[in-house]
C-alpha cells in the first residue's frame, strides 16, 4: 500500500537533487549556502522520522541561520529565451497543455480511485499520494515525447526553487510556530482578553466581536482554524449560544469563514499569500495581499450580518 | 499575559521586514520561555511540529514538471490559446477560473487546482494576455496587478468553496468542538451555512474583476 511516506521520499529526493545540481551552479555565490538549505530538507524529508524532536529542532535552527544570515538565493540569467520557448510553443503547443493537465486529473482520478478501491494507497491521503502519482506520470509523458537533455526539469525546477527561496518552507514554519503557541496557552489569553472587551447586554454588539475576532485572531496566527477553539470558547458559546440563544450551526460555520476573511488579508497565512507572490515573481511580496483586501472587508461585514440575521 | 510577547514580535517584525524565519523562530524562543518552557523543551517543541506538517512543503515536487513545460513554451501556450478566443476577456477568465475553482472545491477536490499547480503554468499568463488582447501591451504596475488577482482569485475560490463539502478539516473541526460542549450538530448544517457566504464571495469578487478589467482599460486610454 502506498502511503505518506513515498511521498516524502520522492520530495527527499527531489531535495536532495536541486542540493547537487545547485552545490554544481558555479554562476551562483550563493551555492554553498543554497545547497545546504535544500540538503537539509532533503534530510529532513528523508531521515525526519528518525532524528528526533530535538534533532529535527537543531535542523530548524540551520535552516533558519542559513536564510537569516542571507547565505541563500537565485543566479542571475540563465533564462531560455523568450524566442526559443516561443518557437517550442508553437510545435509543442497543446501538448504542453495536455502534461499540465495530467497533474490535476491524476489528483482527482486517484483521489476516488484509492477511495474505492482499498489497499491501493492510504485513503486518508488519497490527493496527496496521487498528486505525487500525477508527478511522476506528466514527467515520464513529457521525457518520452520532448526528449530534452536528462536533467533539464530538475535544472528548471531548481531554478523556480531559488527564486521561491526560503519562503519556500515559510508555511511550515508557521505551522510549527502554531504548535508552541497552543502549547504556551496565547490561545486562552487572546480569548480571555476579547471576552471582556464585549459591551454587556448588545446582542449585535456580541455579533461584530465575534466576527471581528474570529478575522483578527486568524490574522495573527495565520490560521482559522488556529482561533476558531479560542473565540468559540471566549464568546461563540456563552454569548452567542447559551446567552441569546443563537444557532449553534449558523455561529459555528459562518464564524469560521469570517476567519477565512482574515487569511486573505495577513502575511502569515505564507502559503496563501507570500508564496505565490515568489512564485509569480511579483515585485511586491504584499502584491497578494494587496489584491485581496477589497474583497476580504466586505465579505467579513457580510458575514457578519449573515450571523446577526440567520442565527438569532 | 506574558506569552502575548511573540504575537508582539512577529507584527514588529513583519513590519520592519526582518527576514521571517528569523521573526518566527524569536518569537517561538519568546513565547516558550515567557510560558516557563526551557529552552531545549522549545526546540524539542518546534522540531516535533516541524516534522508533523513535512506535508506542507510536499507541492514543490510539481516544479521540475513546471519547469520542463515552462522551457518547452507552456506559458507563451496559454497566451496564444486566449490571443485566439474572441471573448476571453480578463473579467470574464478570472470570474471563469473563480467559479470553476469554487465549484472543485465545494466537492472536495481542493488540491487539484492551486498556485504552483495551475495558476503559475496556466492562469496568470492567460489573465495577462487577455488583459493584453483588449489593451495592448501592459505596464509593469499593471502586470503586476493582473498576475497578483489571479493568485487573489485561486485564494478566494478555494476559502470560499471548501466549506460546503461535508469532509473538508475544518467541518470535522466545527462537529467535535460542538460534540465537546454537547451540542450534536449534523455535518450537513454547516455546510448549507456556508453557502450564503460562497454566493457573498463570489458576487463581490466578481464585481471586483469587472472593476479590474474596467480600470485597465481607463488607464491604457489615458496613457
């Protein structure tokens, strides 16, 4: 049976490869400083399992001195010219657009595939292992049919690798930054905090905290599903629920996507927000952000009504 | 009261742009010892969280696939499929992308789409060269702008679906904090809740993309 752990390994590897192919990048000052930091994530896909809570805590620590210390970054030039992918797009054209394709619809034949079918791969991360499938499937179509030179995605993808930089693991950092929160209680505090800021006796007034806590929490920790425990506790149940009787439903569900509302609007939601910001080589790493906040304000006051009206 | 000192951190960090994995790590170290953890616990603490969520960083496996496309003219692609369909215009591709992204994830499939998977390759170069097909060339600020709503667009299509499936995290989230206060709550009421919210969404960032398309169009005209 497939599970998790493939997957991992081919990431290990993958890793492991853009560590080689870039530690080789003599146009690059940056090598040694670039090979380190995706060799040890390469490890860390590879052997995290067996280093320990400690171990994989020093490990952390690397990574985090090699990018803070600015070891880390992309080689200039070294594009292929617009006019020779303009040439290729032209004899290749739909083709391309075929192996793009496969990624997505090997995530989502796999994912009823291994749900209806048992044993194959772990039902639990059927998109995972099967996005990875999809991987591995467009990579051996576009060798067969492109024939390019034997490490030419690897270069390519190394190259879209070091222009993401460390914001690459950005999400996972942050996640573990939720980690030691929860277990240091801020959750409780901020909950505490909100909970007595509510004017007494305004029902509306208990509604807008509520929305307006639920998005701000999320913009600290990056996550609704961070502060959604801590509000529901602090003023979803006694106030909204047990005081004025609301729709435990309606609070539950409408508040958690008041929540989303503050993803789209913090830097802490990495993988939303900054990531694709490297990914599409934006100048202004906030340029997501930006976009994003005229339909996050009104959508959090529409919720917020949506509660006040359909709970009560 | 004390553990709120790395919540302080990270905003005056983010703030004064210091590189995140520093800010993040400070206020790991802050809040854990403010909490009356040592130091060694902390590590221990974030390397166990760091381990449990590798799953997080699993999608970069997609960028040799990318990047193979990519050399063989993948995006220049995409441009010329838009150049040749007569009414593919910004708003209407972006509110196209926006609705189908909804839809995807409102049955669940939210991984089949994303930054990496389709709107590098495929979205932002189409939402450039539609914006291009009716303006002419863009501006840098204005590329920006277009490549910047379509990462915006795949966002608020993936919050604003993955509610209204049943088995999505944050569902079973919702269902065992109630169980845990009493309330038996169905899975299936919160996800009628959510549809309010999708068709909110969906309205306002549509009149959003309209109002994009409409404002490039001013500005090419002024130029």
């Amino acid at each position: 049976m497939i599970t998790l752990g493939f997957v991992y390994v081919l990431a290990g590897l993958t890793f492991a490869a853009f560590a080689a192919l870039g530690l080789h990048d003599r146009s690059n000052p940056k090598r040694f400083g670039n090979a380190a930091f995706w060799g040890l994530l390469a490890l860390s896909m590879l052997a995290g399992d067996y280093l320990g809570d400690f171990g994989n805590g020093l490990l952390v620590l690397a990574l985090v001195a090699i990018a803070g210390a600015g070891r880390i970054g992309r080689a200039p030039g070294g594009d292929i010219p617009a006019e020779v992918q303009a040439t290729r797009a032209a004899t290749h054209g739909n083709f391309l657009l075929l192996v793009a394709l496969i990624i997505p619809a090997a995530a989502l034949a796999g994912t009823f595939l291994f749900k209806w079918v048992p044993g194959l791969a772990d039902p639990k991360q059927a998109t995972l292992i099967s996005l990875a499938l999809g991987v591995l499937i467009a990579l051996a179509v576009g060798m067969a049919r492109l024939k390019p030179p034997a490490l030419l995605p690897l270069q390519q993808g190394r190259r879209l690798l070091d222009s993401v930089g460390w914001a690459a693991i950005l999400p996972q950092m942050l996640a573990s930054l939720g980690a030691v929160f929860a277990l240091a209680g801020v959750g409780e505090v901020v909950g505490t905090l909100i909970g007595t800021a509510i004017p007494e006796g305004s029902l509306f007034g208990a509604t807008l905290a509520f929305g307006l806590g639920m998005a701000l929490f999320t913009m600290v920790m990056g996550n609704a599903f961070a502060a959604f425990p801590v509000m529901m506790a602090a003023v979803g149940l006694p106030l909204l629920i047990e005081q004025y009787d609301g729709d435990p439903a309606v609070v539950a569900a409408i508040g958690m996507l008041a929540g989303f509302c503050g993803t789209l609007m913090t830097p802490m939601a990495a993988n939303f927000n900054l990531v694709p910001a490297a990914l599409l080589e934006l100048k202004n790493p906030y340029g997501v952000i930006k976009a994003q906040i005229g339909t996050a304000v009104p959508l959090l006051a529409m919720n917020i009504v949506f509660i006040w009206l359909f709970a009560f | 009261m004390l553990v709120l000192i790395g919540i302080l951190i990270i905003i005056a960090g983010f703030l004064l742009r210091f590189n995140p994995l520093l800010v993040i790590m400070a206020s790991a170290l802050a809040t854990g010892l403010a909490a009356g953890l040592d130091i060694v616990a902390i590590v221990a603490a974030f390397g166990k969280a760091f381990n449990d969520t590798r799953y997080v960083s699993i999608i970069w496996i997609v960028l040799p696939v990318i990047g193979l496309l990519e050399a063989y003219g993948l995006q220049q692609h995409a441009r010329s499929l838009i150049d040749r369909m007569k009414g593919a215009t910004l708003g209407r591709l972006l509110t196209g992308y926006l609705l189908l992204r909804q839809a995807m994830a409102a049955v669940g499939l939210t991984s089949v789409a994303g930054h990496a998977q389709t709107v590098r390759p495929l979205v932002a170069p189409m939402a450039e060269a539609a914006a291009e097909a009716r303006n002419g060339a863009l501006t840098d600020d204005q590329r920006e702008e277009v490549k910047a709503f379509a990462a915006a667009t795949d966002n608020v299509g993936l919050f604003f679906g993955e509610d209204i499936f049943l088995a999505i995290g944050s569902i079973l989230l919702m269902k065992g904090l109630l169980d845990g206060y009493g309330y038996q709550i169905e899975p299936l009421h919160f996800s009628l809740w959510a549809i309010p919210t999708a068709i909110a969404a969906f309205l306002i960032h549509g009149l959003r993309l309209r109002h994009l398309e409409k404002r490039m169009m001013k500005q090419e005209a002024s130029a």
